[in-house]
DNA sequence: GTCTATAGAATGATAGAC
DNA sequence: GTCTATCATTCTATAGAC
C-alpha cells in the first residue's frame, strides 16, 4: 500500500518493538507468574519508561491479548508438526503422538498453559481477533483427532479432561519430571481400547 | 485449664467472630475470585474496620490458611459419607460413588477446588498445621480407594489427572451442566476394567 | 516516541488513643 | 477489641513538554 520506504522501514522497527514488549512480557510472566505482569517493570525490562509502553499497547490487557495470540499460533504450529505420514498407517500412533504433543504443549510453558487453557487473569477477555486465532487452533486440533479415530463428542470431551488433566498434575505434582507425562500412552489406549469410543464398528468395517 | 468462666465464655465469643470472619472471605472470593479478597470489604462485610481484623489474624495469608484448613476438613467430611456399608459388596460401585462425590466436592465450589487443588495465590503457603489436615484427607482418600481395588501409584495418579481434568473441564466450560460429569463412570469403568490395574489378579484369586 | 509529572485509586499493614 | 489516623506501596493510565 504504502509507497514510502521510510514509512516501511518504520513501520518494521515498530514490529520489532512490539515484538520486544510481548517478549519481555512472557519472560516477567515465567518469573512471577501470570498476574505478576508489571507495567513499570515490564518498560524497566525493555528500557522504557512504563508510560511509553503505552504508545504501543493501549493497556495491559491489550499485551495480554497479544500473548493470547502469539500463544494460540504456537499452538497451531506445534500441533501441525505432528502431521508425519510416516504414521498414518499405523492406527493407535496418531493419537498417542497427537496426545504426547498435547501435553508437552501445556508442560513446555506452564504459563502459557494457563494464559490459554485456564481462565486465571481477573479482568482479561481476548479480542474478536485473538478469539478467532483460538478457534482456528481448536478446529484444527480437531479434526486431527478425527483423523485419529475419535470423533464423538463424549468421547473428545473425555480425551480433552483426561489430557489436561495429566497436564495439569504434571505441572503442579513434578514440575520438570515425568511422572504424569508417561501415563500419556496409557491414557490414551485406554480410550481406543474403549467399545464406546467406536460405536458404530460393524458398518465400518463395510 | 482455664477455671475462669469468663475466659471461657470470651474465647467462646473469639471463635464465634474468627469462624464469622472465615465465612465471609468465603462469600467474598466467590463473588470475586480467589485473589479478590480484600481486608477492607471483608471488614465491611463483618461489620468493622480492615484494621480490626488484624485482631484475629495476624495477615491476609493467615486468612487464606485459615480457609484452607477447613475446606480440607470439609474434604474428609465429604469423603466419608461414601462409606456406605450397601455398596462394599459390589467391586465396581464403591470406586464410582467415589469418583462422583469427589469431582461434585469440586464444581459445588469452583473457588474451594481452585484453592485446595489448584495453586494460585501468589504469596501463600499452608502452615504446617493446615498442611498436616490437608496430607490427613490426602491419606484418607487414598486408603479408601485402595478399597475400591486401586492400588498401585500409576493407577492412582491415572484416577486423579482423569477426575481433577473431568471437574476442571466441567468447571471452566459447562458450569452448572453435566457436559463433563456425565462421564465420570465412563472413565472409572474404563480404568477398572484395564489390565494394568490389576497386576496381579492371578495372587489375588488365591 | 519518549520523557516528566501526576492523577487517582487501591492495597496490606502499623501505632496509639480509648 | 475496636477505633482513627496514617504509612508506605503499588498499580494503571493521562497530559503535556520536548
């Protein structure tokens, strides 16, 4: 649109920028904790004075929108990565690495987890935009899972509780360890192994 | 020890205000979460000032452990109920009646779980002595679903990431629904019946 | 775009009169 | 045991100079 290379060139510092606050925003997030997002502390973090951080994020919801977003994209990509045809043969492979990437997803950033998957922060709402992100990312997720063999609604639900679940104790029981993580296969055999989980079997097999 | 009646009578009228003061942040964080108990309207709500509190306890975590206490006694009281002599004969009923009466412990008081299960507020620790009622429900529950045929510790941290991720879903994404809760035999029965449970039911039989 | 200055409101907690 | 007065912070956010 613009035919200024000033203004693109200005426009891309200001990227940076952007990109720099949400940055040092994960990092103070790591540190303290969700709610422990600071506006003084965070333009400390990235030389400014907090009040400038204002010119670039109207409020301190609108950064944690941008960390809604960013974190629904990493979502998505790291979800995408399981897409290996070296395992679509293999019926019960799918969902174990769909599920094992599920959980390493939520313990690789307990934050983040929180931030996404819990409703921790007191006054935060995504945007339509980042709301959007996130559904894009539930869908795809989804029909993965489909692919996998698990398409009733109970029985998605179940996978969903029972993996955010051994997220979740993993996460707060033994950080760091595996003591959950590795009854991730168990977890999810369990759930194909179930006759519900199949119910219509017979014309399947047609 | 004390002889004195009017000391009893007085130290009757302290525990009376402490349990009042108690029941009150427990309205409180319901309407407002679990960080959003203030000293100044809970002195409002009990009728004096933020700074006359600090009469009963000596902080605001003090006040945090004075709730987790109770809502761990109010977790073996809960969880005793089950104790229904009607269902020991049947091997699969006692493990389900378990399962439900833990995860609606958890969605009648969405604040309660967050506070006993989960960990959220910033600066708390349990005292020892809260510490010591809540590891007193933990053993508790663990004897009793030893009695159910769970034994093993992968079997058991299996049954807890299902139950904790059954009442998280119902909570964060159907309160007031079943959506979640109807699955709970769902998932008991699945884990009875997996193989991995019962290692060694050949010994048993003997 | 960044700064200083400041508003405006909330917080948890203490000291000391009564 | 309750009060008034107050401290000492913290916080988000705005106004306006440069």
């Amino acid at each position: 649109m613009s035919g200024n290379p000033n203004g693109d060139r200005r426009s891309a510092r200001r990227q940076e920028t952007l990109a720099e606050i949400v940055a040092a925003a994960w990092e103070m997030v790591a540190e303290h904790g969700l709610a422990g997002l600071s506006m003084r502390d965070l333009g400390d973090r990235v030389g400014m004075r907090a009040q400038s951080l204002y010119s670039y994020f109207a409020s301190k919801n609108k950064i944690y929108d941008a960390m809604f977003m960013e974190g629904y994209q990493a979502f998505s990509a790291w979800m995408e990565a399981t897409d290996d045809p070296r395992f679509r043969a293999d019926p019960a492979r799918p969902a174990r690495l769909l599920a094992h990437r599920f959980v390493e997803f939520c313990t690789i950033d307990p934050v983040r987890y929180q931030l996404l998957f819990q409703r921790t922060i007191p006054g935060f709402e995504p945007s339509p935009e980042s709301y959007a992100v996130a559904l894009k990312a539930y869908e795809n997720a989804r029909e993965r899972l489909a692919d996998s063999g698990l398409r009733d609604q109970e029985t998605t639900d179940l996978w969903t509780a029972m993996l955010t679940g051994l997220a979740d104790q993993q996460i707060s029981n033994d950080p760091g360890g595996d003591r959950w993580e590795r009854l991730v296969d168990r977890a999810v055999d369990l759930l194909l192994a179930d006759p519900q989980t199949h119910p219509h079997t017979e014309s399947d097999k047609a």
